[in-house]
C-alpha cells in the first residue's frame, strides 16, 4: 500500500489535484472518497473528471438526489454520491460491480457508507479540513496497479506542486 498527501488551500488547488490524479486513471479504475462534508470531495472528482477528458467537467455536481451521474469524455467519469444512503443494503441495488468493471472510472463520495461492496483493490483519498479554506488529502494505493499511480502522482506533484501546496509521502 502507497499513499500520498497533499494539502490545498482552495477549491481550485483541490480541483487542479484532481485534474492531476484523473490524467493518471484509466477505464475500470474505482476511486473511493472519504471525508465530512464541505471537505472538497465533489470538488476533486470535478478536476477528476477533467484530468480524464470530461470536456463539460464544470457540471460535474453531486448527484445527491440521483445517486449517480456519468460524464462521457475520452474516459468517461461515473460519479456516485452515497450521502443519503443509511445501509449498505440499499446500495446493492445501484447495480455498482456493473460500474466498477466498466468502462469508465468510477469515483464513489461517502465510501466509507459501503465497506463490503467495494473492491479490493482501489484507489482511496481521505479528505479533512485543515483551516477555514485549507485541507488535508490523504491518497492511498491498494493493489499494485493503484500503487503504480500513487507512486505515478508523488512523482508528478514533486514537478508541478500548486504554489502554497505541501506533498509528503508516506
């Protein structure tokens, strides 16, 4: 297991992180987010989604009362927000297996809901709040294809680090 951490000091920094982090993702790639609310989770699949080649990533929204959105682009982007979910039971009838061997990525807001229906291996980011406007974002690897693309990030953020951004990893 791999991981990295990054803190960004704007929703634009977490969007550009994201931007970073989709170039790097491929079809079938599942992108669990943990973190509370207001933390920047949908910000970062916005920058996701245009790092895959989401051209219209702007709408990228929380599909809270949908559950789940597809963006086509070069990849396309699967985004599924579980906030209103209270058990797990009521996201096996989302069909997820479908998208997470699909042909798209699949990036999941409040992983945390569905333990036991998510893959084993994965690409989970933890996001925290650090300040009023600043954040903590905790990127980890699980598998070795999710580790190659942490390892692929660290890389990349230590050329193009946002100014006033941090990386370290772990």
């Amino acid at each position: 297991m791999n991981n990295v951490r990054v803190r960004t000091n704007s929703n634009r920094e977490t969007i550009e992180l994201g931007k970073r982090i989709g170039g790097l993702l491929g079809p079938g790639d599942v992108v669990a987010l943990v973190g509370e609310l207001g933390t920047g989770k949908t910000h970062l699949i916005k920058g996701l989604a245009a790092g895959a080649g989401v051209k219209r990533f702007s709408y990228v929204s929380s599909p809270s009362f949908t559950l789940v959105h597809e963006y086509p682009g070069k990849i396309p982007v699967i985004h599924v927000d579980l906030f209103r979910l209270r058990t797990e039971r009521e996201a096996e009838d989302l069909g997820l297996e479908e998208y997470f061997q699909g042909r798209g990525i699949t990036a999941i807001e409040w992983a945390d809901k569905i333990p036991s229906l998510l893959p084993k291996n994965i690409l989970q980011i933890h996001l925290y709040h650090t300040g009023e406007r600043t954040r903590s974002i905790e990127i980890i690897g699980e598998g070795s294809r999710y580790e190659e693309r942490v390892d692929n990030l660290s890389k990349l953020l230590k050329n193009k680090v946002p100014k006033n951004s941090r990386t370290s990893k772990t």
